[in-house]
C-alpha cells in the first residue's frame, strides 16, 4: 500500500485554496517548533456569521499543505462555529488517513483554523470561551 493515500497527493500537487485574503476577517499563523512548518489561515465571514472565502499559505511538508488545502475545504460555506469544532482526525479522514509520523501536520492545520477564529472573535470583539482554544500539547504529538 501507498504511504500517501490519492487524497493526500491530490491536495499535495493541487492545492485548493492557497494564497492570501487581503480582506481577511480573521489570520490565525501557527507554528510546529520540532519540525519548524508554518501555516498561516485566512477567512472571510459574512454577516450571518459563515465562512465565505478561506486561504491558506503554509511554509511546511507534503502533508502539511494537504491538510491545510483540505481544512479550507472542510470550513469554506460553513458557520464559523462549525469550523471551530473541525478536528484534526476531520482533516485526517477527509484525506483517507495519513503516517502516524505525519497526524501532527493535521494538528497544525486544526490550530491554524481555530487561531484564525479566535482572531476574528477578538477583533468583533465577540466573547468566546478560552477553552476552545487550548494550545495542543505537541510533547505528547506522534511527530
Ligand atoms: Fe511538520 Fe509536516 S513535518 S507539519
């Protein structure tokens, strides 16, 4: 068997979504300081609270690009509460699986979405619960 599944390597070669939303409503950057990958996320919210435009820019691996294409998939036309809750095993399943030496890339796109949702809850100045937005513990991260 293949260690990438289709998926992976479609989202790999032919990334949706990539680039920058000059008008972003929300940027959330993050970073994995073990293997040094950088994701930034961009979204657009419209006034009924649903992600209408979405993009990503990631400095990063393979699957780090993939997850993060996928992720933007994932969201895009979606309440933004639903983006909050988009998991890493989400992104992980939409793709058909990944390494488990490669789930923690999956992590980074899941905290990509969820800083830029924390970023446009504090720029609205809307009030959020700080535990939806737990900082992963990457020391227990298969990486
Ligand atoms: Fe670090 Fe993929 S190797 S995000």
């Amino acid at each position: 068997m293949a260690l990438y599944s289709d998926k992976v390597m479609d989202h790999f070669q032919n990334p949706r979504n990539v680039g920058k939303l000059d008008d972003a409503d929300g940027i959330g950057e993050v970073g994995n300081a073990k293997c040094g990958d950088i994701m930034r996320m961009y979204i657009k919210v419209d006034d009924n609270g649903v992600i209408s435009d979405c993009k990503f820019n990631t400095f990063g691996c393979g699957s780090a690009i993939a997850t993060s294409s996928m992720a933007t998939e994932l969201i895009k036309g979606k309440p933004i509460e639903e983006a909050l809750k988009l998991s890493n095993q989400a992104v992980v399943e939409a793709l058909d699986g990944l390494p488990a030496h490669k789930i923690h890339c999956s992590v980074l796109a899941e905290e990509a979405v969820r800083a830029a949702v924390k970023d446009y809850y504090d720029k609205k100045g809307i009030a959020y619960d700080p535990d939806d937005f737990q900082i992963h513990d990457c020391e227990s991260c298969q990486s």
